[in-house]
C-alpha cells in the first residue's frame, strides 16, 4: 500500500494513468460505434424486408426473419472474435507493460486469469487512491 500512495502522489504517474484512461475510452466508444452500426445494418434489412412483404401484401416469412437473426448474431459473433477480442486484449497487454514500467507491484503482461484478477485488484486501490484525477468521461475501467 505504501508503494501504491508513493506512485499516486506522482504527477507523471497520474498523468499516466489519465493517458491510458483516455485511450481505454476511446477503443471503448469505436468498438461501440462499430458494433452499433452492426445492429443499424440489420435493422435496415429487417425495416426493407418488412416494406418489400407489405407491397406484395403478408408477413416477413418466419424463414426470412430466422436467416435475419441468424446473419445479425453471427455477424455480432465474428465482430467480436475478429476485432473486440484482439483490440481489448492488446489494450490490456499495453497497460500491464505501462504500468510493470511505471512500477507498480503485480504488474506484468499475463494472460493468467488469477494474476489478471490480482492486477485488477491492485488497480482498484490505486484508482480509488487517485481518485478524480484520472476520471475522463465516465467510462467504467473494465479488464
């Protein structure tokens, strides 16, 4: 704990911290923003699919709804193996590395999800010790 009250009393330390925040936050809204217009994409299929069956006169078919979800789900799936997986985990990887250099204890690059939660923990004091300051925009830190 001592360590942890030395390092958060260190502009540049907070600074830091406020840096990786801001960064955080900002894959958070892209990853966001990507996914939304996932869900807009198969919106507009729906809302045409649904136009195109009231000019002929009926319903959407439920085979034609089922294929929608179908592609929507696996789309959400693909989007977040390919890109939201990858990205969160470099990010989590470029912040284990910023803070092992900035010295705080238990950080390391691991992908172990004991050592993980054991950093999340540590992360939880220091950013209840530094408080405010590297608040950005209400973002929760999440790892």
């Amino acid at each position: 704990m001592p360590i942890l009250l030395q390092l958060a009393r260190e502009l540049g330390f907070v600074e830091e911290m406020k840096k990786m925040k801001q960064d955080q936050d900002a894959l958070e809204r892209r990853l966001w923003e990507e996914r939304r217009s996932i869900h807009k994409k198969y919106e507009d299929k729906l809302k045409a699919a649904r136009t195109k069956t009231n000019i002929i006169g009926g319903n959407i078919s439920k085979h034609e709804a089922e294929m929608l979800v179908d592609g929507h789900r696996k789309e959400l799936n693909k989007f977040d193996k390919d890109c939201v997986l990858p990205a969160w985990d470099g990010l989590v990887s470029q912040q284990q590395l910023k803070l092992q250099q900035l010295r705080v204890p238990t950080m390391h690059v691991t992908s172990n999800s004991s050592e993980r939660e054991l950093q999340q923990r540590v992360l939880q004091v220091l950013t209840s010790i530094v408080g405010p300051s590297i608040k950005t925009d209400g973002a929760t830190r999440r790892q």
